[in-house]
C-alpha cells in the first residue's frame, strides 16, 4: 500500500519528520519498507509566462519572460507548448533537476545558451523527476500559488508499507490515519459522508437479491443519474497516482479514491446496462461465461460468486467486473455497489481465474462489512460532487449476514498475565480509546471493548493487548528470564550420534555436504545404479524437474557434489552428508530414516610435498568405516556384499554384532562413476543411522591391565589366492593365549609360487596367570600352524 | 712453608688450570691430578700425621673447604665443556624450519549445522529440549493447528510444496513443512506444560531461489509453555540468546509483527555487527538485522491441543539458520550454502 503524507494530512496532524512516522509505524507492526519524497526542489518556484519572444540567433528557441511575482527572469526556452499566461516550474541556477535526456541527476548552471544569457530553466516533468515525459514544459493548474515554492505546492511523500494480512484496515488511508492517531496521541478528522439526494427512490430503480449470506452478508449499492463521464481534476487524479492507481475516467477513479480511502472495494455499473432492474448475487453456473472488463472471456464454474442481473453474470464478485456493464463515454447513470464477499470465496476465484487485484487483497483479508455504507455513501457525494450526478434517494442496504462485533471483557490482570508489565487501567483504556475502540468500564480493574468498524482482526483479548503493548512500544514490556521449574527432558540419542559420526568424519578430513531434499529420478537412478524401489513421493507442482521428487537415498546428491568439485582440484575429495531420506508409506507419512552417507575420490597425487600418493580405495573407505565405528564403540564386520551400485567384488555389506546389516560400503560401480564422471576408484559407504543407532550406545567396556608380560611372535604363513585374511585369523584367534594378531604384510609374486600369497602377522601371546615361557609359546604356535594346514593348506614361509 | 700456605698454592694453581679451559681429556688429567685419590691434596691431608690436634682440626677444616670448592670448579668446567660439545654438534645437523608441515587431512562441519549446534546448545543451557520432526507433513499440523484454517489468507500465502499422495483417512494433505512450528503442536499434543523445547529441521518454500531466497533451508523453533510465562520472558529469553550467541554488547530490538499462530506477535532485530547501528550494505541502511519472529502462543493454538489458555501462556520463536554465519562471515550470496563448493565450505 503507496500512502501519501498528503492525503494522509488531510485526516490527522502530524508533526513528525517523514521518517520518524516511518519508524514508529513499522515498529507497531506494518513495515514501511521505503520512504519516498517526492520534489526535493530546492529553487524550483511556479511561475508565469509573462512575453514570448523568438531568439536573435536560433530559430527552435524562445525567449521567455517568467513572472515570479516579485521578479521577471528571462529563460533561453526549447519547448513547444509555451503559452502565454500558463502557470510553470521555473527552476533558478542551483536547483536540482534530472537531465532531460539521460535522466541523469544534475545541478543547475546559469549558462549562455546561443548568446543570450538563460536566469533558469522552465522544466518537463522528466526534469523534476515526475516521469518520464520530456516533450514539453510541465504546466501547472491555473490556481497555483505564483512565485511558491514548488516542493510546499506539489511535493509529497510517499510510503510504501507491507500490510500482514491480519490489517486490512491498512490498506487504506484512512486505516493509517487511525493507526497514526493512535500512535502520535493525535486525533483523526473523518471526512464528511453527507449529500443531498435528488433523484427518485433508488428502490424504484434496482432490487437486490442475495442467495447466499455466507458468501455474501452485505450488499449496498446507491444510484447517481446524470453524470459526465471524463476526466478527474487534478487532486484526484494525483491521490490516484500517489498511490500507484492509474486514472481511467471520473467515475472509475472515483470508486478507487474510495477504496483507497476507506479500504472498501467499489465497483461502478452503467445502470442502464443492467437488465430488468435487478441484481442478483449467486454463484456461477457451471460452465456459464463472461466478458470481463479487460476483455477475456472467462469461464465461471459453480464456486464462483458473481453479481448478475436476471439475464446474465454482470460482474465477478470482488475480481472484477464484466464488460457489458462497464462505466464508458456513453454512461450516464451509475449504479455503484459496496458488498462484503467472504474472504475465502473471492481468494478461491482470483486465484483460479489468475487475477489478483486491490479489490480482491482487501477482501482476502477480510474486512468489516460495517465499512460498506460509509463507503458508499464517500462514493455518491464525490460523484455528485465530481461528475455532477444526481443521487437516487435512499441507498441499497441488504445485510443478511449482519454479525456485531461482541464486546470482549478485558482485565488488567489480564494484561499483566500475557505482557509481563502492570498497565495502570486509565492507560489501558486511553490506548485503546486512541485506537478507535468503544471501551467500557466494567469494574475498577476490567473493560468491556468493542473494536472499531475498520478493524476486522481484534476479536480475542490477546488481540487488545497486542494492541495495548504495540501503541506503548514494546520497548516498554521489561526483560525478564524464564522463573519456572524445567520440565523433564527425555533423551534424544540421534543427536549426541550425529554429532559424533559428523565430529569423527571431520577429524579423519571429511568434508560435511548438504545437499537438497528434493531431486529427480534420473539422479537418484544414477547414484543407485538400479530402478527406483519404492518409487519416490512426487511434488504436485515441481518447480522444476531437477526438483521432482523427494530423495530416497543420499547417494546421487552426494556425488554430484564430489563430480563439481573433483573439477577444480586435484588430489583425494572425501565428502559426507547426514540427513533424512523419504520412504513413501501407503495412507500415511514416509518414513524418514537417518542416512550417513560419505564418498572418497582421488586424481593425481597431491601436489603437496609429503602429501598423499597413493589413490584412494577400497581399504581407505574400509578403514573409515572402521574407524568411525571403533569411535562409536561399536564391533563390526564385513561380508561380501552384491550393492548394483558398487563393484563386484569390491564392496562389503557391515554389519554390528554379527547380526544387524547397517550399511554398504565399496568401490562404486562403472556405470555409475561414469554416469557422474568421476574416477574409476571412487568409492562409497553409506550407513543407515537409525539401525546404528541402539547399537551406538556409547557403553565403555573395562577389561583390567595384563598382570604378566607379553610375548611376541611374527608368523608368515603361504595360502592360495583364493584364501582370505578373515579366514586366517578366525583360527588365530581361536588359541586362547593369542591375544592379538595384526596383519603386517601381503605378498604375491616371484617369491611365492603362483597361485599363492604370504600373509604375515604380529602375534601377540598373553596369559592372566602366570608369565609365558618360549616352550609354552612356540607349542601354541605350531599348534597354530598345523590348524592352517589342515584346514587352509597354509605352510609356514620361511 | 707451613701447610695453610701450600694449600693456598694448590687452590690458585688449579683454577688457573682450569681457567685456561681445555678439552675433555684434560679436564680428565685435572681431576685426577687435583681430586684423585693420588692428588696432591691427598698428600697434604695425610702429612697431617705429624701435627698436633689443633692443627689437624684447622688444616682438616682448610682442606675440607677447599676440595669443596675445587669440585664445584670442576663441575662448572664440565657442563660448559658439555654444552659447548652439543651446540656445536647441533650446528651441524640443522633442517629447514620454514618447510611446510606434514599435512594432516582436515574436515569441516557444514557452517550451517555449526550454527545449528551452537543455536541448539545455548538454550540447551536454558532449559530447552532437543527435538526433531518429520520434514514430510500433513497440512493438519502445519497449518489448521497453527491457526491457520484452510481458507486462512495467511495459508494461502505461504508458498508450498504439495506432494503428490492422496489425503488420509482424515483428509489430511501432505506437503512439505514450511517451517518447524508443525512440532509445537506435535509437543503440545503429547506433553502438557511445562514445556520447553527448541526444533531444528529443514524446511521447504516453493520460492524460485535468489542470492536471498532458497526453496530448501534451515530453521530452529522454539516453544516455551507453562503457567505465568509472558512477553517480558519472550523478551528476556531472547535477548540472552542474542547475547550469547552475537556477543554482549550487540543491542537487540523488537518491534510488532504478524503470525498466525502468534498473539502478540513480534520481530526481534539484533544491531548489524557490520556498521554497528549506523546503517551499511549488509543492513540495508537501516543498522539492524531482523533475525527471529516470535510471539505469545496464540489462544487458539493451545486450545487446540486441548491446553486452557485462561491457565497457561506460552511463548514461541523461530529463525532461519542460513541468515547466522550469512551475517556473521557477510557472505552475499544464501546459494553458496548448498551449492557444496569446497572452496566455500573450507572457510568454516
Ligand atoms: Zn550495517
């Protein structure tokens, strides 16, 4: 809503700067988002044209002399449209103008223009800033006020606020008067409603019907005969420019005044366009059409409310009108409606029919029906006035969904309660008397209130003692801390695991990616290497298609991720990302399990001196995942796996406590590091958080120190290919003075036979009872060597 | 030459010895020849023999104090024959400091869960619990809860992510959670005051995405209910975020706004830490930097949950996250926090 200082002066006195009324009305809860003056004309004066004589030396430019009242200048003038007599904007030397041409800012120089010197310049309205028409000189109406100052005629300011949609009522000048009065202590001059009738009885002219009192609760309309439809004067065409409206004719721009004015919407008829006298508010017909005003042909379906005379639809209720009753040249009686639609009947059709209008945002946020007569009556006395009509006697007034506001019992211990701040009870009541409210004093200590008729949003005491609180400031409400017991709290183990898996990663120099919720098929297809199961929620109305669907696996995001920056740099990227994935679950809400999912690459080697050299695989992810669960404190291992988004044979399910499977981790699959353009040894782990989660209990196990010392062995031992470590040490670890064995090396090559490789381990030998001798030792570990024979044809590798 | 006199040679000629330095073999010779068991001080004190026992007693004390001294003389030359020997060794096995250290690969948490964290953790300290909930909603606790019927304008203004998923037996719609508030209600149904918790959570707006606008972001919540809670404790609680979390001398301003399910309704703004109140780019000129929307519970809300709201009050709050380390670092562009450069993300 544009406001300006002008025609809000006209309601209320304001003494404040501009910027100052600014402030406090955003404090009190519209935000004036831009304060705009217009004419910041220093030495710019109106002044007359008093001589027209041609320049000695060009024949395109004029000699003008400038009445100021107190002096003549002489300009050097280009225009065309100089007339003699015609009242203009002389700017002196110093003034600051925009240049005709560029639009640039400049400041006025006394100049010689073709020899003859120039006192000023009259100016276009580009020159003072008022548009961009730079044809002509602007000309001034005959009545201004000779050699004054053209900022104290013409200027104004401008506010822009951004109304909630809880003040309809601010989406009018007189709403912000109220609310300025309210604000600043000073009080608002409403302005006069009377005319005098002197047509025949409006109800000889028009019956009303209406069909629907939810929809419509009320519904007046009043009749001016003869009038002249042309243009409006000046004052109203500029209330209607300062506030962003265009001018179309007297009597339209008459029933936007109004609705800029009051906030009640208008709209004007041409009565002779309305069959048999009557009006009828219903809704449409299904399939029932017209032409509205801008001249699209509209199809109207069963929830559309619309105004209709017997014959058909004459206007969409609180959109827009219709075209074969619109207010034209020819027009020379008006019918001009003032109605209440309900607020969710008007926002269902504009936003169906796609035209959102002034009339239909205030309806929407729906205002008080009590506005529609004072309204209407504003309307008929300015046509009378304006467009030297007649009015009918008596105006419409059907109002079957009359509903008063009630009076809410407010108490001071009520204020007390919900602000934290004792408010004295005359403050009380003088706030909300500043307010427009009808306040009466139930008791010493409560009120009875009733809201004022612009107000549509005070209904409950919370809204009164906003009220209260926002005309105080909230400024004036103390800081207190909360004084209450806290409340149990439950735990939440999700986060103290989340932290950790994240603190973890970030430690062994993972980078934490988020990346959207929302994908598309294509990508997550790509990331899972497979058809999509369970197929993902879909959006009604994505908006776009990269943006289709809700993930339900965190894979394809995460490496389009390392794909854009594998790009800009060389050397090892590991990547992770926590969140949720969506898994659709019929008749209800998909389930949200928790997702960590990480990703290592490598290209080159790292150009960093010591840095990383080998590139990143299997056994680096492995060890991640080992790593990140021996800090969780949680035992896993690793099983051959068949993931179709990872590498057969490169990848391992993990699984805790033998039993639960928690996640997959490997080498991705071809198809899919091409499907990202990655490197081939790009891999993957992906952990689902929820299974580790009541295995990740963060119990510490104590085992005592050792009393007796231990001893240490190597053993290499010769296996085929086809034998695996986990093999092995399953039998190592079942001799029970075997404390520990930890592989120290792998080889295949010339110095075992082919087909073969050597595994060699570091023993470790303990007991709890007594020290060890070599002869105990040496005994367990042929025991050790002659099990691998026997069941691995393992030899010792001398 | 009587005794005393002898042992007064014996003292000036070893540490002149000694004073004219030497290396580690002669400082050797020198302990043998002045402290050993065939030094000439051993002689001295076995002539004794011959002395009455006053003399014996004065030229044993003599003595006595004289080796003394000569072996902390000795033990001097020692350690600075040491210390000489080592420097110089050290000279020649130096490296060169100024190379760079071996690199240790170092992560970084997403500046956006660091906010989160440290958001989560300062009304943690207040009291506040923990919670998450679903990011996939029905409009039931998005919107009808909050005060927000179907036919609200305030709905209808709220831009959203419908999902492509028939009602439920209720004829719930499901959507996207625009914001956290949806666990207010979720709380409020299962626990009855006191109550007090904060929800992070992402949430979605179906808004075309700018350098300020992202259809996808993060938010916090907060809801606080119980008997006699009012917007003098809204006010408190919030300045004492904003003091721990911007600093203690950043002011913080709060003014009228509008929520739905708010009744009063505010913003708090904390001063801009850029130009400090007295207005820049970052600001927008206006030297303050809105941060939060809050409120006192609605009355309807909390009748909803079956709360009487002549009873109890309540506050409730809620911010976006991605705005915090865009105000702290001043990072321009909101984009850059889920665009996943590492070039940005490494800054955190
Ligand atoms: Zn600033």
């Amino acid at each position: 809503m544009k406001c300006s200082l002008k025609w809000l002066r006209q309601y209320v006195d304001i003494s404040l700067p501009p910027s100052d009324l600014a402030k406090l009305i955003t404090a009190a809860g519209t935000e004036v988002a831009h304060v705009e003056v217009i004419g910041g004309w220093d030495n710019v004066f109106v002044g007359q044209i008093a001589v027209i004589e041609p320049h000695p030396n060009a024949d395109r430019l004029r000699l003008a002399t400038v009445n100021l009242g107190a002096e003549n200048v002489t300009v050097v003038c280009g225009a065309p449209n100089l007339v003699i007599g015609d009242k203009i904007a002389f700017a002196r030397a110093g003034a600051n103008l925009l240049d005709g041409h560029t639009g640039e800012k400049i400041k006025l120089k006394p100049s010689k223009i073709r020899g003859v010197l120039s006192e000023g310049m009259v100016c276009s309205e580009m020159e003072l800033g008022l548009s961009r028409s730079h044809e002509g000189i602007l000309v001034l109406p005959p009545d201004a006020p000779l050699g004054a100052r053209l900022a104290d005629y013409m200027g104004d300011v401008i506010f822009d606020l951004e109304v909630t949609p809880n003040r309809p009522d601010m989406l009018s000048v007189l709403g912000i008067a109220h609310e300025t009065a309210a604000l600043t202590g000073a009080a608002v001059r409403e302005p006069n409603l009377d005319f005098i009738p002197a047509g025949r009885s409006i109800d000889e002219s028009i019956s009303v019907e209406i069909t629907d009192a939810q929809l419509c609760p009320r519904y007046c309309a009043g009749i001016v005969t003869g009038v002249k439809i042309g243009e409006s004067p000046r004052w109203l065409k500029d209330a209607l420019t300062a506030s962003g409206v265009r001018s179309i004719n007297n009597v339209v721009d008459i029933t936007n005044f109004v609705m800029l004015e009051f906030g009640q919407p208008l709209h004007a008829f041409d009565y002779d366009h309305i069959s048999r006298s009557k009006i009828i508010v219903r809704l449409a017909n299904d399939g029932e059409t017209m032409t509205t005003l801008d001249g699209v042909e509209r199809k109207l379906t069963a929830e559309t409310l619309i105004i209709a005379d017997p014959d058909r639809p004459i206007a969409i209720a609180g959109v827009m009108g219709g075209a074969t009753s619109e207010v034209t040249q020819g027009t020379t009686a008006v019918l001009i409606e003032s109605a209440n639609f309900k607020p969710s009947s008007v926002h269902n059709t504009q936003v169906r029919l796609k035209m959102p209008s002034e009339a239909s945002a205030r309806f929407e946020r729906s205002i008080r029906a009590e506005l529609a007569l004072p309204a209407l009556r504003r309307a008929v006395q300015l046509m009378i006035e304006v467009c030297g009509g007649k009015a009918a006697e008596g105006l419409i007034d059907r109002y079957p969904g009359r509903k008063d506001a009630a009076a809410v019992l407010l108490t001071t211990s009520e204020v007390k309660r919900i602000l934290g701040l004792d408010v004295p009870p005359a403050q009380i009541e003088k706030t909300l008397v500043s307010l427009g409210c009808k306040v009466a004093r139930v008791s010493e200590n409560s009120f009875e209130v009733i809201p004022p008729y612009w107000r549509s949003d005070l209904r409950l005491n919370a809204d009164f003692i906003e009220d209260i609180a926002r005309v105080m400031g909230y400024q004036s409400i103390p800081d207190t801390l909360l004084s209450g017991a806290i409340p149990h709290q439950e735990p939440n183990p999700m986060l103290g695991l989340r932290l950790n898996m994240r603190q973890v990663l970030a430690g062994f120099g993972f980078q934490e990616v988020i990346t959207y919720a929302l994908t598309d098929r294509p990508t997550l297809e790509k990331g899972m290497n497979s058809p999509l199961s369970p197929e993902p929620l879909h959006i009604e109305h994505p908006m776009s298609s990269e943006q289709e669907c809700l993930r339900t696996s965190l894979r394809g995001n995460v490496l389009a991720a390392l794909a854009a920056n594998i790009r800009r740099e060389e050397g090892a990227i590991f990547l992770f990302e926590t969140g949720h994935v969506y898994l659709p679950k019929p008749g209800d809400l998909p389930v949200e399990p928790e997702m960590l999912c990480g990703v290592l690459t490598s290209t080159g080697s790292e150009k960093v001196w010591r840095g990383r050299k080998e590139p990143v695989d299997f056994f680096d992810t492995k060890g991640a995942v080992e790593g990140l669960m021996a800090a969780l404190g949680v035992g896993v291992n690793f099983v051959e796996s068949q993931d179709p988004g990872l590498r057969l044979g490169r990848q391992a399910a993990v699984i805790a406590e033998n039993k639960f499977q928690m996640g997959v981790l490997g080498q991705l699959h071809p198809r899919v590091t091409q499907a990202f353009d990655l490197p081939d040894n790009t891999c993957l782990f992906e952990i689902n958080a929820d299974v580790l989660l009541p295995l990740a209990t963060g119990t510490m196990h104590y085992e005592p120190l050792p009393k007796f010392p231990a001893v240490m062995r190597d053993l290499a031992v010769i296996v085929g290919e086809g034998t695996s470590h986990s093999q092995i040490v399953r039998i190592i670890n079942g001799f029970s003075l075997v404390k520990k064995a930890v592989l120290f090396d792998v080889y295949s090559g010339k110095q075992v036979a082919a087909g073969n490789k050597s595994l060699a381990y570091s023993l470790t030998f303990q007991s709890a009872d007594h020290t060890l001798t070599d002869t105990e030792v040496d005994k367990v570990l042929s025991a050790i060597l002659k099990k691998l024979a026997d069941e691995l044809g393992a030899t010792l590798r001398s | 030459m009587d005794i005393k006199t002898q042992l007064e040679e014996l003292k000036a000629k070893a540490l002149g010895e000694l004073a004219a330095g030497g290396d580690g073999a002669s400082l050797e010779a020198w302990r043998v020849r002045y402290l050993g068991k065939k030094s000439q001080l051993t002689e001295i004190l076995r002539s004794l023999a011959g002395l009455s026992i006053e003399e014996r007693k004065e030229v044993g004390a003599l003595s006595n104090t004289l080796k003394i001294e000569l072996d902390a003389a000795f033990k001097i030359a020692e350690e600075t024959l040491l210390a000489r020997a080592a420097s110089s060794a050290d000279a020649k096995d130096t490296i060169d400091i100024s190379l760079p250290g071996r690199p240790f690969p170092r992560g970084h948490l997403h500046p956006v869960c660091q906010a989160l964290g440290e958001i989560s953790s300062i009304f943690t300290a207040m009291g506040f619990q923990v919670l998450e909930g679903p990011e996939v909603e029905w409009d039931y606790y998005n919107f009808d809860m909050l005060n927000m019927p179907k036919e609200h304008p305030a709905r209808a203004a709220t831009d959203t992510f419908w999902l492509d998923a028939p009602p439920n037996d209720a004829g719930w719609k499901m959507l996207l959670r625009t914001h956290t508030s949806p666990m207010q209600v979720r709380t409020m149904e299962k626990n009855r005051p006191p109550i007090r918790i904060v929800v992070p959570g992402i949430v979605h707006r179906y808004e075309a995405t700018d350098a300020t606008h992202l259809s996808m972001f993060s938010q916090i919540e907060g809801l606080a209910v119980d008997e006699g809670i009012s917007m003098a404790d809204l006010k408190g609680t919030l300045h004492e975020f904003a003091r721990r979390f911007f600093g203690t001398d950043r002011r913080v301003r709060f003014r009228c706004d509008f929520f739905p399910y708010v009744e009063p309704g505010a913003e708090m703004a904390v001063e801009c830490g850029v130009c400090r109140g007295d207005g820049c780019r970052l600001c927008g000129g206006s030297g303050w930097i809105e941060v939060l929307g809050a409120g006192m519970v609605h009355p309807n809300v909390l009748e909803g949950v079956g709360i009487d709201s002549k009873k109890y009050s309540g506050f409730a709050f809620g911010m976006g996250i991605e705005r915090i380390p865009l105000l702290r670092a001043g990072v321009e562009d909101i984009r850059l926090f889920y665009g996943n450069d590492l070039r940005f993300l490494r800054q955190f």
